[in-house]
C-alpha cells in the first residue's frame, strides 16, 4: 500500500507583491475539482486568496459549485483575518465529504469580499484540474519559481563515510522559500545501496516523487533520496535523477562540504 506524505509547503509561502495579510486576485484559469464521479466544481471565474503564512487557496463562485451536492453543516469557525466561517459537506451517492466546503458570508472590513465564494479543502477532493491538467496538493502560487539548471561542478554525496554518489553533470533545483537541491544521475548513483520504498509524495509544480532507503555498513536511512521518474512537462529535467536531503547527507560541492540546512526534514520525511 502506497505511503502518503505530508504537506511540502506549509511553511514556505510565496506572496504577491502586497502589504496587506489578505488579498484575492483573479485567475484566467479553469478550475474544477471532482468527487465520487461529478464535477463539483467548474468555473472560469476564480479568485487566488493569500494569507500570509498559509497558502493559496481557490475561491470560486457559489453559482460554479454543484449546490444540489451540498449539504449544510452545524460547523462554524472563526478566523480574525476573515470573519466566521459556515460549511457544507459533499454527498455524492453513498459518499461524504464532511465540512469540506466553507464560506464568509459577511467577511470582516479587513478582508476583501469573498461573500459570494466557496473555499474547497484540496485533499477531500478526488482530484483538482487546472484547465485540463491536474494539479496535486494543493493550488499552484502564480509566484512560486522552481528553476532546474544543467551544472558541472562536482557533486559527492555521503551516509556514515561510505558515498553513494557522485557525479560533474548534477542538476541543480532551485525552489521558492526551499534549500536548494542537487539531482544526480541516475549512472551516478549507487544503487546497489538503495532499495526503492512504497512512500510516495506530490508536489503540484514537480508532480510524483518515489523513494529510496539507503543502507550502509552502519546503518539504515529510510526514505532519505526520491526521484520524479515521470515529472510534470514543466518540470522536465529533473526526470529520474536522483535527489538526497541536504539535511540528512553529508554533501560536498566543488570539494567544499555543504552545511545542513535547518528544516523540518531533518528527522521525518515530507513532500518534496
């Protein structure tokens, strides 16, 4: 069975250019989101709400939301950004999403008017689409870059002394908010020292990540490198190479050993 793993960016938020902790701008995009085999969703009108230190989130219209699949919940919350919030849940046949829409039919002064849209929890939806790719995770953040170079600076890679790879023609990720990532190839890497795992993770600007476990004379490293093998088309350089967390190798650059960056992968593994 396939191994879910937590949100990548829930900590790295990319912001439009605004002062202020709420705001909404348009997307020419077609959104729609779908569950138990309707389309609960489907609007070319959509609003991108930032919230700082959250992130982005669909707003649609009520009139593009399925209403006859709505069903009206007791919840109720309170964001002091927002207002209070009502919800709905999903029914599709034998199938509920419970609370998985929310509302701020009167918004406080602070918030732009988002009166008459709907907010829609990503994960309780069987899949989103962006006209007519679909997008995993969560919404894509217009101001989120992710950058692949081609490099030929030499790249070496380390668990318990005992190199697991190294190569002069690494890919180098460069990603909004994120440490940056060397990719190596896949001849480069030694995989008679990795075992492939069932983890999975999504990221909606790379697309599937798999995993490997490393083993050394030492010890075991679980899910401590992932690869896209079939990335999303923007993202196509980085197809197969192999990735290992800064925070948990030894990585050297041009000779020059990298220091681990401080995040919330040092100890657990998340999305990529």
């Amino acid at each position: 069975m396939t191994k879910p793993v937590e949100d990548i960016h829930m900590s790295v938020i990319a912001r439009p250019r605004t002062d202020k902790i709420v705001s909404v701008e348009p997307t020419i995009k077609r959104i729609r989101a779908m569950f138990g085999g309707e389309t609960i969703v489907d609007t070319r009108r959509a609003l991108i709400l930032f919230e700082e230190g959250h992130l982005p989130v669909y707003y649609v219209p009520r009139e593009d939301v399925r209403q006859d699949l709505l069903e009206p919940s007791d919840k109720h919350t309170t964001c002091p950004r927002k207002g209070e919030a009502t919800y709905s849940s999903v029914r599709v046949g034998d199938r509920v999403a419970e609370d998985a829409v929310w509302r701020y039919p009167d918004p406080i002064d602070e918030c732009p008017d988002i009166s008459e849209h709907v907010a829609i929890y990503w994960n309780r939806m069987d899949s989103w689409w962006e006209e007519d790719d679909q997008v995993f995770k969560h919404a894509r953040d217009p101001y989120h870059r992710v950058d692949v170079l081609r490099s030929s600076r030499h790249v070496r890679v380390e668990l318990d002394g005992t190199v697991v790879a190294e190569t002069d023609r690494p890919l180098l990720l460069v990603e909004t908010g994120l440490p940056p990532r060397w990719y190596v190839p896949r001849a480069d890497v030694r995989f008679d020292l990795l075992t492939p795992t069932d983890t999975t993770s999504t990221c909606p600007y790379k697309g599937v990540a798999s995993y490997f476990t490393a083993t050394t004379d030492d010890s075991e490293h679980a899910d401590v490198a992932w690869s896209y093998v079939a990335p999303v088309p923007e993202c196509p350089k980085i197809e197969q190479a192999v990735c290992f967390f800064n925070e948990r190798v030894d990585l050297t650059v041009d000779g020059v050993d990298q220091e681990r960056p401080s995040t919330h992968w040092n100890e657990t593994v998340e999305d990529r």
